[in-house]
C-alpha cells in the first residue's frame, strides 16, 4: 500500500505548450491516502485515463512529481512501482487456466510453490472462481474474464496500489452491481490504495470513499458522495453529478442580491459582502431539484412558474417547469401532488448555491 501524491503535475502532448489549452492535465497537487478506495470521475476526454496511466507508469509526465509515500517515482517503471492496474478489457492469458492466471505474478517473483498455491486459493475465494481455477481462460465469459485481471493485482502482497480503469464496461449490466459490492469487499478485506476511473456516477459512488471529479483536465472537486451532491463546488459538479443535474441560471447583481429577468433572489449580507470583494465575469446560481420546494398553492413570497412537463418514474417524478423564461427541473416524492398548469416554488437559502467565474462562492461560518 501507498501514499500517491502527484506534486504540481501537468502534462501535455504538445512537445511546445503554449497555453492551458495544450494541457491534458493542468497543473495540480493531490493526495490519495494510503489504503484509500477512491473514485476518478468525469466525461469522456477530461483526462482520466492520462491522470492514471501517468500514476502507473506508463506515461511520463510533463511537469512535476509522482510520488509514493514521499519518494519520487518519475523515472521508475510500472513494474517497479508495484502497481496493478485493471483495464477497460480484461488482460488474460487465453490459453493458461485460471489458477495459472492467477498464480503467474507470484511464479515471476520467483515465489514457492505451497504458498503461491495459497495465494491463489485465498483470492479465488474472495473473487467466487474455485469453481473455474481449472478452466481455460478462453472459455470464460467477459465478466469472468474481468475478475481473472483483477485477482492478478491483488493476489500480490507487495502491490502498491491497484488503479481500475472503467473495468465494468464490457461487462453486462445484471452482473455489474454484483462486482462492485465485490470490489468494496475486496477494499474492506485487504485495505489497498485503489483508484477506480470511471464516467458513471453511480459506479463512483458505490465504490468510493471519496470521489476526485475531472473537468478539462483539472480535478474541480474531491470529496464524498453527500458533499458533490449537497454541496458542489464548481458547476460542472452541479450539472454532472445527479439525474438530473442542478439547475444552474445565469445572474446578475441587484439590491440584496441576484436577478435574472424580473425574478429577484435574496442573498444573505455576508454573500453580498463576499461578493463585493471579489473580481468575476459572471454569476450563476443553482439548486438541485430535489431541493427546490413545492407549494400546495399560492403562497406569500412564493415563485410562480408554468408546467411544461411532468415525467412519470415510478417512485417519483420529474416536473419540467418554466419560471420567468428560465427552464428549471424539479423532482416531486410519489405521494406528492402534481401541479397543473401553474407551480409555486421557492428555493430554500440553505440548497441555493452561488457560483462566480463557476466556482462555489463560499463565506466563513
């Protein structure tokens, strides 16, 4: 196990960067703890996939340091860092079985026999294959085949960290969620450093303690699922974390606060105090649908909106609403009543978000 630190790491694939634009991965310092089950989340082409193959090894980085447990590793190849690492399509050996699959790593390190037999039987075990350790890797199934590559990197005590990327793509959705409450057992059980790549949520979250989001090669956001969720600290996190995301409506300064169009919004006095402080370009403020609050009927302060469309989920629904020009999402419980033609909402100080130049402008407590 290992502390990752990457230390002012950038990296390009321009041989002549000439601005942020060039960069894969903008300049950043990051801390994954030792023993940590973290999650590296964001669309496609934020630089995922660069961030972790500069990690194992298999990318040099531009500028700055990859350190573990304080040591620099730049220079050090993937193997001698001791890496797992689990990619997108499961790496086996179609004509070895199982348990010479599994046993290979242990017979490289030139390892006794008895105990890599051991070895292999403990992570066969925890992975469910003692009834496959027999059978050619060729005649096993995707998901079979996933499990294999991933009982590689753990079936080695002296792994440093084991770095998944997108591992359950190929594998069918039925049997997915099945494998990720394996791998947080697996976390659980041997408490190795294990960074999970992914571009679902759902699979960030039902793995990681804490989640790092990626946007434009930059991580814009590290911490739990509750924190993204309740509390997202730039706007991409807002609109990419949640189904659907946060409704994020373009502002600008007025007397007390913000407006957009004629719909004014308080602002408490240490934001508007904040906000005088600061330089910006533009203002945005955002609220989940989850939060925003639905009124019964006409209530005194209340917004009034018109339905545009109400989506049926089961458990519960999706309210399409237009307020003074602006198209805004609301989640309502099973049980509650659907509006009509006409909505009355507000959005409750504690879940209204303001953000400048995109980032989450935050007061002292």
């Amino acid at each position: 196990m290992a502390e990752i630190r990457l230390q002012n790491l950038a990296h390009s694939y321009s041989r002549e960067p000439q601005g942020p634009e060039d960069y894969a991965i903008r300049e950043m310092t990051h801390v994954w703890e030792q023993g940590g089950a973290y999650a590296l989340l964001g669309p496609s082409g934020c630089g995922k996939s660069t961030l972790l193959n500069i990690i194992s090894g298999l990318l040099v980085p531009s500028e700055g340091q990859v350190m573990f447990d304080m040591r620099e590793v730049n220079e050090l190849s993937p193997q001698e860092r001791n890496i797992a690492q689990v990619f997108q399509f499961p790496v086996v050996y179609d004509t070895m079985t199982v348990f010479d699959n599994l046993a290979f790593p242990l017979r490289n390190q030139g390892m006794a026999e008895p105990r890599v037999m051991s070895k292999v039987h403990e992570i066969a075990e925890v992975l469910d294959l003692h009834p496959l350790l027999h059978r050619k890797a060729s005649n096993l199934t995707a998901d079979e085949k996933q499990k294999v590559s991933m009982g590689r990197g753990l079936v080695r005590d002296d792994v440093s960290a084991i770095l998944f990327d997108e591992p359950l793509t190929v594998i069918d959705p039925h049997l997915k969620w099945k494998l990720r409450r394996k791998l947080k057992q697996i976390h659980e059980q041997f408490n190795i450093t294990m960074v999970y790549v992914t571009h679902d949520q759902l699979e960030a979250s039902t793995f990681a303690d804490k989640i790092a989001v990626m946007y434009g090669g930059q991580i814009v956001q590290f911490g739990t699922p509750r924190e993204l969720f309740e509390r997202p600290s730039h706007t991409f996190v807002g609109y990419f974390i949640g189904s659907p995301g946060m409704n994020l409506i373009n502002v600008s300064l007025c007397e007390g606060g913000v407006q957009f169009a004629d719909t004014r919004l308080p602002l408490s006095p240490a934001l508007n105090t904040r906000l005088a402080e600061m330089n910006w370009q533009t203002l945005k403020v955002g609220i989940r649908p989850e939060f925003v609050h639905v009124w019964d009927g006409p209530y005194e302060g209340a917004l009034c909106g018109d339905v545009v469309h109400v989506e049926d989920l089961g458990t519960y629904k999706i309210l399409t609403l237009r307020l003074d020009g602006q198209v805004l999402k609301v989640r309502l419980q099973e049980d509650q009543p659907v509006p009509q033609q006409q909505v009355y909402l507000s959005f409750p100080a504690q879940w209204l978000m303001l953000y400048a130049d995109d980032y989450l402008v935050e007061v002292a407590p």
